[in-house]
C-alpha cells in the first residue's frame, strides 16, 4: 500500500511489508481538503517551504478531533518518501507523532496531532504565566527528545530547527518535538546551541535570534522574565544558565551531548524543588550576573570564555565563573533516578556521563 501510493511495484511478485500502512493513515486528497475546508487561509497556522493548516477530522465514534496538515512545496516524490519513512520511526513521548499522509500528484502532504507551541505559552499575555518548575520541565522534555533524535536511532537525526515554535504541548503541557529536517551536512552540536538559545529565550520571555537591543552587553538576570522573577531559587539558577551557555559556545566541541544538557536540568529542577521546601513565601534573590555579547552584529554568536571576555559570568563579590558541569550528590542522582521511575523512563537509555564527585560515585 505505501509503496503503490507512490507509484511503486513490486517486480517480483512479492508481498510488500506492512508495517508503514498499521503505524500510517493513507489520506486521499478529498479527506485533506474537507478537513482544511480545502486549504481555507483561515486555518493557515504557518508558512515557508511547508505551509502548516489546523485540519479536523473524526474519530470511529463520530468525535471530532484536531490535527495539523503540513503541505510540502515539494516535487520530489522520494524526499517525500523518506521524509514518511522518516516520521514513522520516531518512537518517543517527546516526539510529535504522524498520523498519516497524503501523495497525489503534486500533493505532498502529512498529518500530524495537534498541539500548541511553547511561543504560544510564553509570549501570549491573555494566557496565565508558565510557573518557573513548569518552564524546566518542559526543557527536560525537550532535552529527552532531542537526546532520542541524536543517540536513540541506528542513524542521527539532526533536527535543524530547534526553537520555541518547534517545541509543543499538549493539554497536559507535556513537550513534544516537531518540524524534523533529518541528517545533513551539519552537525548534531548545532541543535544544541540551538537548544540552548530556547534554554535563555524560556527564562527571559525574550527572542534571542537576533539578540534584542535590551539584552545586549546587558545582565541575563536582569532580564529575566517578570512572571517569573524571584521565583528560580540561586542554586538552580547557576546549574540552568551554566548549561545554557555551555550549549552556546562557540566552539561546537565544547558544546555538551544532549544527554548531559537533559540530566544537568534534572539536576537544575531537583535543586529549585528542594529550595521550595524550605521557602515559602520570600522572593529569591540572583547575585550572579550574566552578560553575553554578540561578536558581531547580524551574526548571533557567543564566545564563552575567559579569554575573549566576550561572555562573562560573576558572582556576588564580582569574581568570574566559569560555566561547568555541576555535581550531583548521590542523594540527588537517587532523587533523579526516582523521577524517572513514576515517568517510566528507563535510566540505561540515557547517556551515561561522568560527574565529578568521587571516584565511588563516578556516574549516576
């Protein structure tokens, strides 16, 4: 069935494999047309090389249910191919999942669920804030599924477009991935300085691409986004914005896995539950004070060092920090280890990586 819908026969005679019809709805055009009510512009969500449409279709019962329909610009008939095959590998709850596909003639179209995008939940002013720990776990769930792009498959898939309109939620606010763009010439340490623009864009409230006028040269924590100000306790917050600009540093070597970014946040999330425990009531207060510069202007990039001065963190006597990864304390790994468990995520999947706290305690 996938095959013959694009053109294909079998020469042998053979059975084709079926997995792709059981994980994959074959759409005909008419089904695509009357849930867009045939591409109206109102349900026009986005635009590019993909326009993306809010589509409607119904469940056995009757129901009606959302989707998204992403319509290619697109001829190439095997790009399409791969890009079905592609979709049904992705196996994750931090990834967005296909529903099915439509290829008729020039036609190339896949359907997709239906969520919102945490720009939606950041920037929306009508909407009720995101809570700080709300913020972090979204992250985690990000950093999960980008982690399973990377080191979860036989091949990298790099995903190419990381940012706060390609990460969404659904009605439980739990993150999932969208708008691949598979392998290429790049390599997988550009998502993670992407992932960690979205990291500095998550607590400011603010686009970093380009950096905004009221960021440059300026202090990250006076920025921080006034919904949340005073709730990111200050051991959290130096094991989040430490992450967030190692992820953006210049030298894509220097850049963490996406495993390390996942369990720092874990780190980061565990620390601000533990500080709530014993406050209450009283703002926190951030001594630390970050300033990124740009190198050049029209051209966001970071240098995190010590020796270009270009991105420069100190604390509260005025002392430069460097950005590292931060310790877990055996009872934290536990407590992390826990979480994972009532999540039923299984720890072995996770990059394994060393912590610097002894050598008994070497990994989590």
């Amino acid at each position: 069935m996938f095959l013959k819908c694009f053109g294909e026969s079998s020469s042998s005679g053979r059975q084709y494999p079926t997995v792709i019809e059981e994980l994959c709805r074959h759409f005909s055009l008419a089904d695509i047309q009357k849930s867009t009510n045939n591409f109206d512009h109102n349900r026009l969500i986005a635009r590019g090389w993909v326009k993306v449409y809010k589509g409607c279709l119904q469940h056995i019962d009757g129901s009606d249910y959302p989707v998204t329909v992403r319509r290619f610009n697109v001829e190439d008939r095997e790009m399409f191919k791969r890009e079905i095959e592609l979709l049904c590998q992705l196996h994750h709850p931090n990834c967005v999942s296909i529903i099915g596909f439509c290829n008729h003639k020039k036609e190339k179209i896949t359907v997709h669920e239906y969520n919102r995008s945490l720009l939606y939940y950041l920037l929306d002013e009508v909407r009720e804030a995101l809570p700080w720990k709300k913020r972090i776990e979204i992250c985690i769930g990000a950093a999960r599924g980008l982690h399973y792009l990377h080191a979860g498959l036989k091949r990298t898939i790099i995903h190419r477009n990381i940012n706060y309109a390609s990460i969404l939620l659904d009605d439980n606010m739990h993150p999932k991935l969208s708008k691949y763009i598979k392998d290429g010439t790049v390599t997988h340490k550009c998502d993670v300085y992407a992932f960690g623009i979205v990291l500095l864009e998550v607590v400011t409230g603010i686009r970093f691409f380009p950096i905004p006028k009221e960021l440059k040269g300026k202090c990250v924590e006076e920025n921080i986004d006034p919904k949340i100000k005073g709730k990111i306790a200050p051991e959290c917050w130096q094991v989040f914005i430490d992450i967030a600009l190692r992820c953006i540093k210049d030298d894509p070597d220097e850049r963490p896995e996406m495993g390390e970014v996942e369990v720092q946040l874990e780190l980061a999330l565990l620390l601000q539950e533990q500080a709530d425990v014993t406050n209450f009531d009283t703002d926190y207060t951030l001594f630390f004070k970050t300033i990124i510069i740009p190198k050049s202007e029209g051209n966001f990039q970071y240098v995190i060092g010590l020796t270009k001065q270009e991105t420069v963190r100190s604390d509260k006597e005025g002392k430069v920090v460097r950005q590292k990864s931060h310790v877990a304390t055996a009872p934290q790994a536990e407590a992390i280890r826990k979480r994972h468990r009532r999540e039923n995520i299984f720890w072995k999947d996770l990059v394994q990586f060393c912590i610097t706290m002894d050598m008994k305690n070497a990994y989590f």
